[in-house]
C-alpha cells in the first residue's frame, strides 16, 4: 500500500503550468494534495468497500478456490480439509512485506513445534504474471519447506483474492512488461478444519505472537 502515497505531478506539467503564470504557487499545491488524495481516497476506498460488503453480508473471508501448486497440479481448498489453513496473498518480488511476513510466519510454526502439524501455510501469489509454479516453488523453499505456494490463471487469481476480500493492483513502475510491483493488502487468515474464517492474524505480529495467538486459536 505504501506506493499509493508517492503521487508526484510531472515535471513537464509543471513547466507548462507555471509558463502560463496564471495559478499562483500556492493554488497550485492545493490542486495537487486535492488530486493525490481524491486518488488516494479512491484507491483505499475501493479496498474498504470491498471489505465492508463482505462483512455487511454476514460472509467471512475464505471459500472455494481451484489453484495450481508450485509443482503444477491443480489444488482445491478441499484438499486442505481437516488442516488449519494459514493463509496469505503477496508475491514474489515484493520488495519488504511479504518476504518480512513469511520469515515470521516460518519462525512462528517452529515456535508451535508439533501443534504446527495440524497448520499448512499457504502462500498465493496476486501476481500470476510473473510467479509460475516455479518461481513459487523457489521462493516458498526459502523460508520453511512446510509452506505451499500457490498460484494460478489470472481468472483464477481473481476470484480466490475476491473470496479472501483482498485487495491488490498493478503499480506501474517503468516501460517493460515486468516494470510493476503489486500493491497488495497484508493479512493473514487464519481458516479451520473445516475452512471456515477463524480469525486475522496481524501481518506486524512477531513470531511469538503470532505463534502464541494460532496456538490458542487451534485448541
Ligand atoms: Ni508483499
């Protein structure tokens, strides 16, 4: 989410802008914090909105979902049934926040020690784009051979973030195909045996914590 803040107008709007002299200095500033924070409002207000129908319907996150794992097979939420699900949306060339949350997330199923056993961590990727099931397989493999990736077609992609009611968008950052980075929201759900909405783990938790809440949670 951090990205949606940094809203700069161009240097060549500026120059026309201020060759025309009209504006003066300070008007000119409103226009711009006005426009970032319409843009922001617009951002974030999407990612509460779909938060708030959600909630408002009486549906908890979590449902159906058809994936594929990161050695290529389709996998289903009901080949999760009978295992507290862990289950967390990022991608792989997030830069800070999911590299941060899996680290934690890994350190925190090594404090539960056995009770993880009744855990799978699930890693999905809101950026099919770039995280095949290879590139998933290496990442998820550098932080515990516990934790699964998943990813998928766009499509498919779509509706398990929309079950999940999570937000992510492209942020462009440069003329390549592969020139973005995802802004994404940074929950983690924690589901039942049976996959049903449990309760949020905080993504900022410490391994303690984390592991301290889930332990309580599953007894
Ligand atoms: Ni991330």
């Amino acid at each position: 989410m951090r990205y949606l803040l940094r809203w700069t107008p161009l240097e060549s709007d500026m120059t026309n802008i201020t060759n025309r002299a009209v504006p003066t200095r300070s008007s000119l500033s409103f226009i711009y914090v006005t426009a970032g924070l319409v843009v922001t409002v617009l951002l974030f207000g999407t990612a509460g909105v779909l938060w708030l129908t959600g909630s408002s319907n009486g549906e908890m996150p979590g449902g159906a979902f058809t994936l594929e794992s990161s050695s290529g097979q389709t996998v289903t939420n009901r080949d999760f049934r009978g295992k507290y699900m862990l289950v967390y949306f990022g991608y792989t060339y997030c830069p800070d926040v999911c590299p941060t949350t899996l680290n934690a997330v890994a350190e925190a199923l090594d404090e539960l020690g056995p009770r993880a056993e009744k855990l799978v961590p699930i890693f999905i990727t809101d950026d099919p784009q770039r995280d095949t099931p290879a590139a998933m397989k290496r990442y998820t493999a550098a932080f515990s051979p516990a934790l699964v990736g998943l990813t998928g077609t766009p499509d498919e992609i779509v509706r398990v973030a929309k079950e999940y009611r999570v937000y992510y968008a492209k942020h462009i950052t440069g003329p390549g195909p592969n020139d973005y980075s995802m802004d994404h929201s940074s929950i983690i759900y924690l589901m039942g045996p049976d996959g049903e909405f449990i309760a949020p783990i905080s993504a900022e938790a410490s391994p303690q914590e984390m592991a301290d809440k889930i332990g309580k949670l599953m007894s």
